[in-house]
C-alpha cells in the first residue's frame, strides 16, 4: 500500500524548507563550495560537492534556523569577516558550507550524510560550528569518523561557537510555551532595534508556525505529556533536548571517539543592558518566584544554549575533553 506521510514531520520539513530554500523537498543535506566572484566577493556554488577530499579544506556548519548562505552573509557583513575569508581562500585548497535541514531531521541524520560525504578524505580538516552544527559535528567524527583518512599528525580540528554540547534548555519540552515566547521575543525586538525582518529573522516566523503546530496537535500551547510526546516528533529539537533521558546525547557522550579530535569552543553569556532587549530578564532563574513558569534558562545563557552546556563534552571514561581553554565571548 501507499504509506501516507506524517502530517506533523511534513509541516516542520515545510518550514525547514522556508529557513534553507537551497535544500530539497527530500531534505538531504548537502555541501556547497565557496567560490570568489569577478568583483572579489565571495558566493557558494550551486553545484553540490562530495569527496573524498585531499589537501586542507574548511568547513562551516551552520545553526538552527541557518543556511549556509547567512553564515557566509554574516562573515562578510565585517572587515574582520571579509579578511578572514580572503585569509581562509588562500590558506585552505577548498572551504565548503554544509546545508542541512534543522528541525524535522536528526543531527545524527544530518551527521551520516556529512560522514558520507567526506568518506575517504585525507590532509587536515578543520571546522568552525555554530550552535546545533556542534552536534552534527561531534556525531560526524566521534560516531561517523572511523570512513576518513587522517593521519595521525593531522587530526581534525574543530572550533564550537555556542554550541548545545549537552543540549539546550530551549528544546526542554516542560520550558516549550515559555521558549516560544522567548524565541517570539527574540524576532520581535530584533526587528524594532536592529532593524532585522523578513527572512533575515528566521525567530519572528518560525515561532509562529511551530506555535500552530504545537496547537495542532495538543489543542494547546501547555505542559502536558502531549507537548512531551511532540518535541519527539521534532526531531531537530528532540536531539538536542536539555533532559536527562535525552537517548541521543547519552549515548554520544559515552564514547569512544571513531577519531581522535581537537575541538575548542567559544562560550558566551547574553546579559544586555539595552533596554529593549531586557526582555530576557523573564526567563532567568533569579526572577521572582511568583515567574517560576516563565524560566527557560537556569542559569548563564546566550538566548539559545545554555552556557554550561557550550563547554560539557561529557563525563565517560575515555576522558575526551578540550583542546585549550575556551575563548570567552563575554
């Protein structure tokens, strides 16, 4: 027989289409190239590329509610961006951006197919993640690594920019109406502050339509074991869930490694005095108790990962830890 799809997996593949409109309706994941253009600007082929790969290659995975194509916008918004992507261009035989869907696929499914993609790769590899993109990455090379190449005076290299390393409150199915208000917030005020709307501010538009899915299952937006058995039919967010039965991120933070990685992370802690982003004040443990129901957060965090978490690889008995001391972003 015909087999109907899930209703639920294809309203959030939707909006995953909506976030990364470079990935297919099938939303395999795929690796683009960074190519210079004839003005000396920078742009990502729309050819996709595969390995296996020789020499030095950089790559960039990008976050939830990302595409490649706003990592790169966001580098070349700067002069400190644009050089190092001139620096990058010249230093590595190929920089290459990784597109994956966010939310209705796993990074552990986002990570096979960037393990497939680089199967038999050599030379040094090195990588710069952006918050969930941390995940896929350690799933690639700690679950996924045994099909490169590398030899043993060239390990992987990977930096961590405020990844949920040991997940994030903001996917806590008992924090979710509070996180879609947070997120709401979020795209509110960056609209009205900084200027940001349409589809270069992903949070207004998406915690609408994941609200409407919410509902459209439960019949509301509350804390019943409903919106529980949701956040598992999400399972961008289900993988990176801050719950201590979170399956996924226990049996990745057990160990052993396929390869041995370098990974450094930088950290951060969003605690603005602006006064239109005071906002996140509510969703802080130190409000009053009387806003207990309001708290995403339990301690330092960037809006988005818990800043603990940034650093946690995990407590096994293969001892994996950090390359260096984290890079503090303030």
């Amino acid at each position: 027989p015909v087999l109907a799809p899930n209703k639920v997996i294809a309203a959030i593949g939707a909006i995953d289409q909506r976030l990364n409109p470079s990935i297919e309706r099938s939303l395999r994941s795929r690796l683009r190239q960074l190519r210079q253009d004839g003005s000396g600007g920078y742009a990502l082929t729309d050819i996709e590329v595969a390995g296996p790969f020789a020499g030095r290659t950089l790559l960039f995975v990008h976050g939830t509610f990302s595409n490649a194509a706003n990592m790169l916008a966001e580098f070349k918004s700067t002069l400190f961006g644009q050089r190092f992507l001139d620096s990058a261009m010249k230093k590595y035989d190929r920089v290459l951006f990784f597109e994956h869907a966010t939310l209705s696929v796993s990074p552990v499914i986002n990570a096979l197919e960037l393990g497939r993609a680089f199967a038999g790769s050599t030379g040094q590899i090195h990588t710069i993640a952006h918050s969930r993109g941390g995940l896929i990455v350690r799933w690639w090379l700690e679950g996924f690594g045994s099909s490169l190449q590398l030899s043993g005076g060239r390990p992987a290299r990977v930096v961590f920019a405020g990844s949920p390393l040991h997940g994030t409150s903001l996917a806590a199915p008992d924090k979710l109406q509070s996180a879609m208000s947070l997120i709401s917030n979020i795209g509110t005020f960056a609209e009205m502050t900084l200027k940001i709307a349409g589809a270069a501010n992903p949070f207004l538009w998406v915690g609408g339509k994941l609200v409407e899915v919410v509902v459209s299952v439960t019949g509301a937006l509350s804390k019943t074991p409903l919106v529980d058995a949701l956040v598992a039919l999400i399972p961008g967010l289900a993988g990176q869930s801050a719950v201590n039965n979170n399956h996924e991120l226990n049996r990745l933070r057990l160990g052993p490694c396929a390869v041995n990685p370098l990974y450094y992370v930088v950290k951060s802690n969003f605690e603005t005095e602006n006064p239109g982003w005071k906002f996140w004040r509510n969703f802080r443990k130190d409000r009053m108790g009387d806003l207990a129901a309001d708290i995403v957060f339990p301690g330092p965090n960037d809006l988005v990962v818990d800043t603990v978490s940034m650093t946690d690889l995990g407590e096994s008995d293969f001892k994996l830890k950090l390359a260096g001391a984290p890079c503090d972003f303030g």
